[in-house]
C-alpha cells in the first residue's frame, strides 16, 4: 500500500513540476504583466536610479537594504549552501561527481 502512495504522490509531483507548473508560472506572469501594464518595464529606469543613489551617514544604501530583502526572503542557509558547495569544488559539484565537469 506505502508503495502504491508513494508512486502516485511520485507521479503527481513529476507532472506538476514538469508540465503543469511551468505553464501556470508562465501564464499568471504574463497576465500580470498586461494587468499592470508591464509595471516591471515601466519603472526600470527609476529602479536603477534609485539603486545607485549613495547613501547618507546614518542610513542604509538602497542597493544595501535590496540586499538584506533578497537575502531574508531567500534565506541564509541558502545563500551559504551555494556558497560552500562551490566553494568545495569548481562547479559546485560534489567531490564524487567532479569528473563529470571535465571535458
């Protein structure tokens, strides 16, 4: 029976993330795209802008606290996991798998 759960729960989740998801992403994005007008396109150049101001004494960059909002919403464990990982090898690759990335 824990098979037979774990082959549809294995299939479900290979259509949904194969087939299914990458239609909806795609499709919701597009309609949020003409539903705001292309916002992320509009704004570019004052998103820019405000990136490269400098920051005062007392407060914080703009360029710093979009790092510190990436940073909290990816998670640091993440960020740190990446980091060793290819810092381990050159590809990012475990030890055992190394001889896969050379050519």
């Amino acid at each position: 029976m824990y098979n037979a759960i774990e082959n549809f729960v294995g299939l479900v989740s290979g259509f949904l993330y194969t087939y299914w998801l990458v239609f909806a992403l795609i499709l919701c994005g597009l309609y949020l795209s003409f539903r705001t007008g292309f916002i992320q396109l509009r704004f570019l150049k004052d998103a820019i802008f405000v990136l490269r101001e400098k920051s005062q004494k007392e407060h914080i960059s703009p360029f710093g606290a979009l790092m510190v909002s990436t940073a909290s919403r990816v998670g640091i464990g993440n960020i740190v996991g990446v980091a060793v990982a290819i810092a381990r090898s050159r590809h990012g690759l475990s030890p055992k798998r190394s001889s896969l990335s050379s050519h």
